[in-house]
C-alpha cells in the first residue's frame, strides 16, 4: 500500500484519471492526499470531487482557496465569477452531499508516521508544528459549526497580513485562512505579500517564498504543498515539495509517492 500526493487538479478531470492509472495507483489500496483546489478554472469540476470523494478514507483532502470559494457560493456568500467553472457542482442532484463532505476537510493534515505535511499554500516561519495543527483547526471548527456562513462572510479580504497571538475573532481567522490557503512569499516574521504570483524572481525587498526562510520552524517536516503553478515544481527548499505544476493552465499534473518520493507527471 502506497500514499501518493497530488498537486492542484482544479477540475482537470481527465488528467486526473490519466495519473492515477499511469502512476500506477491502485484503486481501494493505495492512499491519495489532495493538496487542495480539487475544483473550478478546469471543464469537469464535478466529476473531480465526485471521484476522491467516492474514495473514502483512502483519499484525505485539505482545501485550497478554490475550494473555500466554493463553499461561499454554496452557501449564498458570494456569486459565482465569470470565470468559475463550479456551477455544474451547485446545480448537481448531489449538491448538498458534495458541499457538506467539503466542509469536513480540514486545512491541514499531518502524518508523524511519515514526519510528513500537506497544505494547499504553506506554513508561515515562525509557526512550529503544533502551532500551525492548532491554529488549523480553529478554522475548521468554524467550518463544520452553525457559524459556518458567518466565517464564510468575513473571510475574504488581506488584512491583517501579520500574526499576532492576540488576534480574535474573525480576524484571526481570515489570517490563518490566508496562510494556509492564499499564501506565496512572507517576510522572516510572516508579513503576507499577496500580491505576488510570479516565481521565485522580482520579490519585495524582505520577502521571500514562505519554506526559504532560514529560521522556519518546521524545517524537519516533508511539505507537501500546491497553489503557487508559477513555480513549476521546483521549491529549491530542503523536505519541501511544489506540487502546483499549472495542469490548468496546459501545464502538466504532478503526483508524488511518498514512500519513495519519485515524482509522476501527466501533460495536460
């Protein structure tokens, strides 16, 4: 039995199935961790979740910006963009089974067998591990709680761009949310810069990507993360993998098997 981890599908239905089978994955086996954005920009975002979802607990997904995003609309707290392609998920039969298994998954999962992390964005520098668990499930308490539309409604926006232990109330959770969700570059005490969406060239001065900081508190951690295609794979950091390698925008799907670490890929 294998656990691999795959990077932003984003409704990439076909290329998803093409790695799966080429990897190989054996289905009711192996296990897949989905580092978020499972759905929207892609034609078949449906179908996507209606894949890992029908995988039980041998798929183990976090959420990603896209699928937060969903969740709004889902929920009647933002309309629908003239370039989201979840519709088909909001009119399907099985809507409502979709929308609520979607709001059980959490922002990060840790497996201290495999001393191994999967988030969609990152972990902010000065977050130690249990920092960052913890911090986590705040959200998803907010999450799978009756205050759910509340956290929905305020989680939009880039402010407060800065931790501070005494940060409360939906603030706080808008910052969390970001970090694991919207993050790319920070600086050394996790100042968010989410304005940049480039690679690893043209930075602000003080920023860098989140996993390069040399005073990172989770630098013994394997990361496994998504969200940022500009890097095309390549993280340049120690037990940092990108998985993100822009399937959506004709790039390629990028797999990864934990066991070994070697790297499976589909054109998209």
């Amino acid at each position: 039995m294998a656990t691999y981890v795959i990077g932003d599908i984003q409704g990439c239905f076909d290329s998803f199935v093409c790695l799966l089978k080429n990897a190989p994955f054996i289905p009711g086996q192996d296990t897949l961790w989905v580092a978020g954005d499972m759905i929207n920009r892609g034609p078949k975002s449906l179908k996507t979740l209606r894949l890992i979802k029908s995988m039980g607990d041998k798929s183990i997904a976090v959420l990603g910006n896209h699928d937060l995003h969903l969740l709004a609309a889902a929920y009647g707290i933002m309309k629908p963009r003239r370039r989201d392609t979840f519709t088909e998920i909001l009119d399907a039969p099985d809507r409502d089974e979709l929308i609520e298994w979607l709001r059980q998954q959490p922002l990060v999962h840790y497996d201290p067998a495999l001393q191994s992390l999967m988030v969609h964005a990152g972990i902010p520098p000065q977050w130690e591990l249990q920092e960052a668990l913890s911090y986590a499930e705040e959200v998803h308490v907010a999450l799978t709680s009756s205050k759910i539309k509340q956290f929905l409604k305020n989680m939009y926006g880039d402010q407060p761009n800065c931790w501070d232990n005494s940060l409360k109330g939906w603030k706080r959770l808008r910052l969390i949310t970001n970090y694991f969700t919207r993050m790319r570059i920070c600086s050394a005490d996790g100042k968010l810069d989410l304005t940049h969406k480039e690679g690893l060239n043209n930075m602000p001065d003080g920023f860098k990507p989140w996993f390069a900081h040399a005073e990172r508190k989770t630098r013994d951690l394997n990361i496994m993360f998504g969200h940022w295609a500009a890097l095309q794979g390549e993280s340049d950091g120690d037990n940092v993998y990108a998985l993100d390698t822009g399937c959506v925008w004709g790039g390629q799907l990028t797999m990864l098997r934990l066991d070994d670490h070697k790297v499976f890929s589909c054109q998209c």
